[in-house]
C-alpha cells in the first residue's frame, strides 16, 4: 500500500503553487515513496541513549554590541528610488 498518494501529491504542489502533469505527479509520488521508506528506518534506530542536539558544528551566535548610530539621510536614501513622494519611496498598491 502507497504510503503517499497521487492526491496529496497534488494537494501538495497546490499549496507549493507548482503546476504537475500526470507524469509529474507519478514521479514524485515515487521520490516520496522513498523518502518515507528511508524516514521509516531511521525510526527503527534505538535512539534513547543519544542526546538531542540543536547543532552539529556546536557553534555558538556571536552578536556585536548594539550600538545608535546615525542614520542614512533621507536624501541619499532616495536618490537611487524610481519614484517618491515626498521623503518616502513611492510603491504600487498592493490591496486587493
């Protein structure tokens, strides 16, 4: 029995907005397949004595000191801008 079906292959690709022919479909139900296959025997693996980590390299965020600074003018901020209004960029609308 698929583990995967034709159907939610193509529910995927809808949420994904990609379009898939038949053929298409077939194939990647195929890859999916795999993929599952593989995922279920990894979960055959006694993992109770391995501790979860959140990285493999164990590298640690360096953050710089946040520091004010000034900001960009405004007249060199717009110089490059296709279109503005005033001192802010002039963009389409995007209401629908």
């Amino acid at each position: 029995m698929a583990k995967i079906s034709k159907e939610q292959v193509r529910h995927v690709a809808l949420l994904s907005r990609i379009e898939m022919s038949d053929g298409e479909v077939e194939v990647f139900q195929s890859q999916l397949e795999n993929i599952l296959e593989y995922m279920d025997k990894l979960d055959e693996l006694d993992t109770s004595a391995v501790r979860p980590m959140s990285s493999l390299m164990g590298l640690n965020n360096v953050f710089r000191e946040d520091v004010v600074q000034p900001s960009l003018p405004t007249e060199v901020a717009l110089a490059n801008a296709p279109e503005k209004t005033g001192d802010s960029f002039k963009v389409p609308t995007v209401v629908e």
